[in-house]
C-alpha cells in the first residue's frame, strides 16, 4: 500500500498523525511528512483509518 498526499488540501492538523505516527509526521513548521511512503501490512488499518479521518480527503491509499 502506497500513500499519496495532496499537499494542496492538507492542513497539516495532525488528525493521520493520532492514528498512524508511524507514518505521518506534522512538523513544527506544520507541513506533514509521509515517514513511510510504502505502508507494511501491519499498518494498514491505522493508515486507512488516518485516511477515512482526514477532514479535507487529502490522504489517498494506492494498491
């Protein structure tokens, strides 16, 4: 699984971070920063969940 971001809607409020740190990361200068661009089978059901809670659908899961 592979994760997308669209930097244009993201507002970097830290939803996908409570859910999947492992992966998502806000920095101080509150950009996000995707950890693990290939998410392992193990994290995928807290990356879906960051994506089903992203407020503005910036957060896509590819196959």
């Amino acid at each position: 699984m592979k994760v997308v971001v669209d930097y244009d809607l993201c507002e970097a409020n830290g939803l996908c971070m409570q859910h999947c740190p492992e992966v998502f990361r806000v920095e101080d200068d509150d950009t996000l920063t995707v950890l693990l661009a290939e998410v392992p089978d193990e994290l995928s059901a807290k990356c879906q969940e960051a994506e089903r809670r992203c407020p503005r659908q910036a957060i896509q899961l590819e196959d």
